[in-house]
C-alpha cells in the first residue's frame, strides 16, 4: 500500500512582486518547490500530487523531469478546496500527507514522525509554538489537552488569539477520514473560504483521534510569502549548511559569509575563506585551501578539486577536473570542460575552456587557452592566445610535453607543436612545429639610428 503525498502550491504569491510564479522563487539555487518535491520523494513507497492554479503552465514546465500528478485548482477557494480537487487521485486505504510548494525546508524525519501517528481512525498536525503567531491558525485543546480544533486567526476571539500552539498547515491523515469529512468542510468563516484546518473540529466532534506534532525548529515550518522572508530563510538555511560543513571538520574563516547552492563534499582538513559560493556538485578532496571570493562550480555541473590543490582568491571554476597539488588563482576563470592534472599551475588572468593541461605544466599569466590538449611540464609564457576560433568554427590546439612558448605568442588553430620544442616571445604561430624545432613568427627588429624625435610647432 502507498501513501499519498499533495503539495498544495495553487496560492498567487501577489506579495513577491515577480513575474515568477512563487513557488519557482529560489533558495539556494532550488525552486522553493523543487526543495518540497525532492523531501517528498525520500519518502518511500508515495505517489506526489500537486494543486496548481495560478501560473500552472509556467510551474508545470519547470518539473517535466520529475513523476507528478499534476492537479488544476482553476479558483482558489481555500486549502480544503485546493485538496478535494486531489480526491480523485488518491487511494482508497492509507495515508495522505499535505504539504506546501511554499513551505520548502520541512525534513524528512519530522515528516516520517508524523505519519507514524496516524492510523485508519486518526489525524497528525504538525505544529509550532510561536512568540509572534500572527497570522497563524491556533491550536485549541480542551481541558485534558486533547486537540479539538483549529481556529483562524481571522475567526478567533482574543483569547485564541493569545495561544501560542500554531498549525504548520502540514498534516497527515487516514485516507478514509479524509474522503469522509471533506466534504462536511463549509466555507461559513471570516474569508468565505474553506478551510482544510476544518478537518481537525471534524474529526474530533466524531471521537476520532487528533495529534498535534511540534516541529523541530521554526525554519522547518517557516512558511515564504515575500522576498524578505525568502531572504532570511536562504540565512537561516546557509546556515544549517555552514554547520554542517564545520562539524564534518571543514574550516570556515565565517560560517556567516558562505553560500552553498548545491551539494559540497569535503575531505579531511579543507579550508574555505570568506565570501566563496559553491554551485551544483562540488567534491573537494583532502587538505584542500579554497580563498576568499572564489565561486566554484555551476548549477547542474560537477567540479572536483583533488587532494591538497589550493584555488587562490577570486578565482571562477565553472566545471572542471583537478587533480592534485594544482594551484589556480588569483583571479583565473576555470570554464567547462576543463582538466588539469598534478601539480601544474594555473594563473591571474588565464580562461581556460575545453581543454586539458598537463602534469607540471604552467599557464601562469594573463592567457586563453581553448580547445587545447597540452602536456606535460609546459611553460605557456605570459600573454599567450589560443586562436581557437575563426568566426564560425572552433579549431583544436595541441601542445606536446616539455614544450616553451614566449610570451605574447598567439597560436592559431588547427596546431600541433612537437615534444621539447620552443616558441619565440611575440610569435604568431599558424603552422606546426615540430619536436625540438625552435619557431620565430614576427617581425625583424630594425634599430634606427640618429632619429630626431618630432619637435613641437
Ligand atoms: C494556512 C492554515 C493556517 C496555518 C498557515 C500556516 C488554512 C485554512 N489555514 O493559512 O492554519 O497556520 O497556513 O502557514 O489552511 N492554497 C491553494 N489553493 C487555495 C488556497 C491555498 O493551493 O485555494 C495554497 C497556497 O498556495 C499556499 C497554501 O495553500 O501555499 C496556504 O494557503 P494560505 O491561503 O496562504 O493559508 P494561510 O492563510 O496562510
Ligand atoms: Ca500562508
């Protein structure tokens, strides 16, 4: 038997003032609801509904990688309305778990809590105590505490207001309930919506059990209506992450100034300085130094930096291999497709793309290098230019071991220059070299003598 998962997320958002449907707000490079889609499916053995509404075509265009039933709730009348649209999907026996495209930092093991309490004759509430509940339902009990309804903060007196005790929204229930008593919820409240919170007076008046389940924190069930709330709910969540990294034994000059958009992987002893932002799947091996302002990685790339490489400050590593004992930086920029094995060395102000420098070898200054194979223990001298590109197609250079090119040298692709071979400083370099060859392409110094400079009139 499955359970059922339904990701309410049909709400406009009016509040985040964008042209993006809410729930495609991002936190840490995720869409708010790729984050909820992504919780819902470490819960095993579930099948994911999701009501939509406003934007539906822009938000459903976004996931069509992922297995969803997708739902249309063309008006929204209230939570309850937006589930009952579920209804038809879902299975006769087990569970349903209501979650929200906008509460996105709920986890796995509060949510497999709060299944575990319920059964063919009850319902779970995750809940939340709150100095500031405004804006929240409130939690009543009655006199030996057992949950007995859920009243908006718009229908409640000024003594439910004074509870402290709110609903997340996220709930669990027996399936059979569910189909039961949502069709008794009535739209007779302050809003003249229906409220899915409803179910809880329901299911109480009825004798059937009703839990409320506190959360583990208040970011979990934290909730994101404007650009200020995702502001600091992208803090409180880099860091959880930051955290993470430290007790993992990752130092951090400041916690505070980190961003992960993705998923980082330290080994033993690495060292990150401020200001870094770390994109897509980045694997860094042991004993590595990372300085400050250095983005590495990009969303949906893979970089790995092997065992003791340092990256310095403000350097860019889109998506790359590096091996170890590399040193890149200051202020290089790694593009995709780049390779760099042991112990080579790039500089400030070198690009790489597509290309693949060999051990030893040393880009160390203000040079491009695309579309290049180079080998081992080369010097690339400062100022050096691949011409990878003739305004339409991409030619590939290769440089073979041992090699020496001057600075100020472009070499025009298609190339090949051979094992041991040397390039003058300030050549232009459009046919191959081969192995041992030294190669001059510029022009003759000419030295004039007894040259008058030109006078002032
Ligand atoms: C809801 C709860 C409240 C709880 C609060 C927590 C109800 C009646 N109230 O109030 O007890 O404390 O969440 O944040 O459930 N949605 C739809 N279709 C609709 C209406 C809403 O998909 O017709 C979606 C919205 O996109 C939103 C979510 O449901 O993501 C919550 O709806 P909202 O109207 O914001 O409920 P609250 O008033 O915040
Ligand atoms: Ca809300």
């Amino acid at each position: 038997m499955h359970n059922d998962i339904i990701i309410l997320a049909a709400g406009k958002g009016t509040r985040m003032r964008s042209l993006r449907a809410k729930v495609l707000q991002t936190l840490a490079g995720r869409p708010l609801l790729q984050h909820v889609i992504d919780t819902a499916k470490n819960l095993e053995n579930s099948h994911l509904h999701i009501v939509i509404g406003h934007d539906a075509e822009q938000v459903k265009a976004r996931f069509t990688h992922e297995k969803i039933n997708w739902i249309e709730q063309q008006q929204q009348l209230g939570t309850g309305h937006a589930v009952k649209q579920a209804l038809p999907a879902i299975s006769k026996e087990g569970i349903s778990l209501i979650l929200y495209g906008d509460v996105p930092l709920v986890s796995v093991d509060t949510l497999k809590s709060l299944i575990a309490h319920v059964d063919a004759n009850s319902m779970a509430v995750l809940s939340v105590d709150l100095d500031n509940p405004k804006g929240y339902g409130r939690i009543l009990r009655n006199a030996e505490g057992k949950v007995v309804a859920i009243v908006e903060e718009k229908d409640a007196n000024e003594q439910q207001r004074a509870v402290k005790e709110c609903n997340s929204g996220i709930i669990a229930i027996a399936n059979g309930l569910l189909q039961h008593y949502i069709h008794q919820i009535s739209n007779n409240n302050a809003q003249k919506e229906y409220y899915l919170t409803d179910l809880i007076g329901l299911l109480a008046a009825d004798g059937k059990n009703v839990y409320a389940i506190k959360a583990s924190s208040e970011a979990e069930v934290q909730g994101v209506n404007d650009k200020k709330q995702l502001a600091q709910l992208e803090r409180s969540y880099q860091r959880l992450l930051a955290d993470k990294l430290l007790v993992e034994g990752v130092t951090l000059i400041d916690p505070a100034r980190l961003d992960i958009r993705g998923n980082v992987q330290c080994g033993m002893d690495v060292s990150i300085d401020v200001n870094c932002v770390f994109l897509g799947q980045v694997i860094i091996g042991d004993e590595v130094t990372i300085g400050p302002n250095c983005v590495i990685g990009s969303l949906g790339k893979k970089v790995s930096i092997g065992h003791g490489s340092e990256i310095k400050a403000n350097s860019i590593i889109e998506e790359a291999t590096i091996a170890e004992h590399v040193v890149i930086g200051p202020y290089a920029r790694i593009r995709p497709g780049t390779q760099i094995d042991k112990n080579a060395k790039i500089g400030n102000f070198v690009e790489t793309k597509k290309s693949h420098i060999g051990e030893g070898s040393k880009v160390n200054h203000l040079s491009y290098i695309g579309d290049a194979k180079i080998g081992k223990n080369v010097n690339i001298g400062a100022g050096t230019i691949t011409c990878n590109y003739d305004g339409v197609n991409k030619f590939n250079t290769i440089i073979d071991d041992e090699v020496f090119i001057g600075s100020n040298t472009s070499l025009v692709a298609p190339l090949t220059i051979g094992k041991t071979a040397t390039i003058g400083a300030g050549s232009t370099i459009t046919s191959n070299v081969n192995d041992n060859e030294l190669a001059v392409g510029r022009g003759k110094q000419r030295n004039i003598q007894h040259w008058t400079r030109p006078q002032k009139k």
